[in-house]
C-alpha cells in the first residue's frame, strides 16, 4: 500500500466518523460514494483484498441506512455480481462465487417486482447463474429450477412476439432446459425443450444462416436422447436427418461444417445400426485431411 493508498483510506476514515457523529442523508451519500471510488481504485490495483472489504462495507451502509430504490438495487446487485467474478477468477472459490450470483439474482427479482421492465433482463441472470451452475457441476435440479423461472420471464415478456434479439435468448433457454431434462433422465421433457428449440432456431436461421449448425447439433443430441430411451429406430431417424442436413450445409458451406461434429454423427449412424461395410469405408475415409478432400461425405453416401 503506496502512501496515496493511504491517504484515501484516511478520507474515508474521516467520512465514517461524520457518519457516526451524525447520521444525516448527506453523510451516508457522500460515505457510499467513497467506498464506491476506492474500492474501484483497489479494484484498477488489483488489491482484491482491500476492494473486497470495502464492497462488504458498502453493503451494510446500504442496508442500515439507504430505503432501496433502482439505483441502489442496481449498485448492489453489480457489487454481487462484482464479487462473484473475484471469487470465482482470483480465489477459484466456485461455491461462495455461486452463492454472491444467487444473491444478484435476488436483486434483480427485487427491480422485477418494481417494474416488469426487467423481465428480460431477469430471464437472462437466472440463465447465466444456472449456466456457471451447470458447469460448476454444482446441483442440476437447481440448474433446472433457474432455467424453468427463465423459461417462464421469457415466455411471459415476449407474449408470443418474434423478436430476433430475444429469440435467441429463448432459444439458449430451451437448449439449456432440455441438456438438464437430460442430464436427470427426464427424457419427454428433454425432448419437448429441444423441438422447442429446434423451432427457434429455423427462425434465427432465417436472419442468419449460421444457426442452421445449431439445427444439426439439436437433432444429433435428440438421436443420442432416444438411443439413451432404447428407441432406436426414432434415433436411427434423427441422426439420418442430422447427417442429411450436415451433408447439405457442407456443399453450400464449401467445407465450413464442424468435421469433429459430424464425425461423431456419422460414426454414430453407421457403428449402432450395423452398416460395416459403409462404417469401414467411412474410416478409410478419414484417414485422409478433412478438410481438403472435399468429395469424402458424396464418397460415403455411395
């Protein structure tokens, strides 16, 4: 700590002691307002330790003395979300961090309740936090349970409105629903988000042909849903579509297509339903460089 660190910690040191002699409106501004400027200066030092302490203290002014309104709920919620990414960066504490997530999170209720402006904005915080949960490996059934309150804002903002920004939060939704319908064995509902999806989708793609991949991904993982369900010849039908649909983007794509994907894909196909000799014929395929060979996908289907 360099002696302008300190000479900030003293002013607000002095701005406490005011607040402490007396509590007026005045005094409790100006002292937030200061741990708000030093703990961003700790925070451009990375002296994570002091700027941590300070948002703490920032808090707990907030809740003793400030009747919360937007700002203050906004300012808190960014502190949560603030600590959340140190936590989770600077100390790898993936749990606390999940917790200061939740906790911005409830923040963002609290605006929703205030004005339902911010529904979408909801949709996408309960989204982001069920995603850092999914891949923290942390509680899938929490993870559902935050997709599901997204899935619910969202389907309530947008009131059947097509909207291209929003569609594609509400299509990550719905892939996201369905990967942890999934993931509990919850095969119908998994299913069901995924066509879902699968409609969202042929929208954006209309917008931006890039989403068309996403199609392929969607029925490749809706084959490997019913394969896991025992209902072979529905999945043997998806990854034919998907590996249909893959081989049409590749020829307009002039060789763009994710190989590693559909190698995936086609292996798949061709090694569960016992096509040996297109499965051979296949790998002698691949030993070659992908991506300048390329006839191998009009090869196989001969």
């Amino acid at each position: 700590m360099d002696a302008q660190d300190k000479a900030l910690i003293k002013d607000l040191s002095k701005y406490e002691e005011r607040l402490k002699a007396k509590a007026t409106a005045e005094n409790v501004i100006t002292l937030r307002q200061g741990y708000e400027d030093l703990s961003r200066h700790f925070m451009g030092k990375k002296e994570y330790d002091f700027a941590v302490e300070l948002f703490q203290r920032e808090i707990e002014l907030i809740e003793a003395y400030i009747i919360p309104n937007e700002a203050v709920i906004r300012r808190v919620a960014t502190i949560y979300e603030t600590l959340a990414a140190m936590l989770r960066i600077v100390w790898e504490n993936t749990e606390e961090a999940l917790r200061m997530d939740s906790n911005a999170v409830t923040q963002y209720k609290t605006l929703y309740k205030m004005d339902k402006k911010y529904a979408l904005i909801l949709a996408e915080k309960h989204f982001d936090f069920a995603t850092k949960v999914l891949e923290a490996k942390f509680d899938d059934a929490l993870a559902r349970r935050e997709y599901e309150a997204a899935d619910e804002l969202i389907d309530e903002a947008t009131k059947g409105r097509i909207a291209y920004e929003e569609s594609i939060l509400n299509a990550k939704i719905k892939s996201n629903l369905a990967v942890v319908y999934r993931k509990l064995k919850e095969y119908g509902k998994a299913i069901d988000y995924y066509e879902k999806a699968i409609e969202l989708h042929h929208y954006l793609a209309g917008v931006d042909p890039a989403y068309k991949y996403q199609i392929v991904n969607i029925q490749n993982n809706l084959g490997f849903i019913y394969d896991e369900m025992g209902n072979f010849k529905q999945a043997n039908d998806y990854f034919t579509r998907c590996l249909d649909n893959a081989l049409y983007l590749e020829r307009k794509a002039s060789g763009t297509i994710d190989y590693t994907g559909l190698i995936v894909v086609i292996e798949n196909l061709y090694n569960k339903y016992g096509d040996t000799v297109r499965l051979k014929r296949f790998k002698e395929i691949l030993k070659g460089d992908l991506t300048q060979n390329k006839d191998y996908f009009k090869a196989l289907r001969d």
